[in-house]
C-alpha cells in the first residue's frame, strides 16, 4: 500500500464540543458495562480482534457492544452526517453499506494495541476503515501491510481517514500528550455480510450509510 491509497479530508466541526460529548460517552460507556458478566469475545466473529486489544483500553475493547453515532448529541451526529458524505465519495462498490463507529480514549501513556479490522479477521472483501482525529496531536498510526510494507501516519486533529481494509493490522503508539487523546474509528461494511449468522453481536449496533 502507498499512501496514496489512505485518503485523508480535513473537516470543520467543533472539536471542542466534540471531546465534550466524547468524555461523556466514555463514562456513559464504562458505568453501562461495569458490572456486566459477558465475555467481550463471546461472538467468533470478533474473538482474532478482542484477544488483540487485550491490553488495549476499556472503551476499544467494548468496540463491537456500542456505536457511538447512537448517542443523541449534536457533534456526533455532524460527524456521522460528514464520515457518510465522504464514505459515498470513497467507496467504489454499488450496494448499502452500514457504519459502526465506537470511541479511543487514551490517557498518557496508553496505546491501541497491533490489531486487524474486517479483512484480517474474517476474509471478507469491500469493507473500509475510518478514522476521525479529535485530540490526537501529536500522535502517530503505524500500518504494517500483508507484503510486509509499514505505513506511519502522523495524526492532524479535525481531519478523517479513509481507507478499503486489504487486511492490514495497525496500532497508536503511546500517547505522549498530558490530557487525553481522543478519537473516533469505523468501520464501513456491506449489508450482506452484517446478515450472515453471528455476524454481530447479540444487539445490532450498526447504522446505515445516509
């Protein structure tokens, strides 16, 4: 892959309000599941995936439990109204597509562990990653490809990533700034394939592509 595949817009949204509805989110997230019994790779479809974030954050490991374009708040719905726009300028294929978008939120010195998306996982073709920068500056995602090719990608706050997954695994190295970094990844995946069995988990947490 060169990096010419990784298509990158800058937008212009409220960053400001965004982190605020994103801390919400967070604690909302972790009071909601904390006393739950269930196991966070109970579905085979994401246990390649869970056993990678084993060291990850509470918040990337729930990944598959939540979609954060769910939350009725107005910058999360602006971001969801924009990663759809663009989605539809990227994508290559003619069929429905479905989001899901969940929350990373480190505090210094964590990290989001080496971790594959759709492809890597599960084989299936057509499926795209996305990424959305909060508060990620300065902060860099390393890409180490199938041909064995690495990518690193210096994070720009207000700007999202898009990309068709050709089975990559990635990681965000420690953070490094004082607060907390924050930002939003997704998942854009075909119809078809969230209606094969136990291709998600017990609640539907996917959203169509507007």
């Amino acid at each position: 892959m060169n990096g010419d595949l990784l298509k990158v817009k800058s937008l212009d949204l409220d960053l400001i309000k965004l982190k605020k509805e994103c801390r919400r989110i967070n604690n909302k997230v972790l009071a909601h599941f904390k006393d739950t019994t269930f196991e966070i790779d109970d579905n085979p479809m994401y246990e390649i995936i869970n056993n990678q974030l084993t060291k990850g954050t509470m918040l990337s490991r729930l990944y598959g439990h939540y979609n954060i374009f769910t939350f009725p708040y107005q910058g999360i719905y602006e971001l969801y109204q924009e990663s759809c726009r663009y989605f539809k300028e990227i994508c290559t294929y003619d069929q429905p597509y479905y989001v899901h978008g969940w929350l990373n939120y480190l505090q210094p010195g964590q990290s989001v562990p080496w971790h594959y998306h759709w492809k890597g996982s599960t084989g299936l073709d057509e499926t795209y990653i996305s990424t959305f920068y909060i508060n990620a500056e300065p902060s860099t995602t390393l890409h180490k490809f199938p041909d064995s090719t690495l990518l690193e990608i210096t994070n720009k706050n207000n700007i999202i990533t898009i990309y068709e997954d050709t089975g990559d695994q990635h990681m965000v190295a420690p953070w490094q700034g004082d607060d907390t970094r924050v930002s939003i990844s997704m998942d854009f995946v075909p119809l078809k394939y969230l209606q094969l069995p136990k291709a998600i988990l017990n609640l539907n947490t996917w959203m169509p592509v507007i």
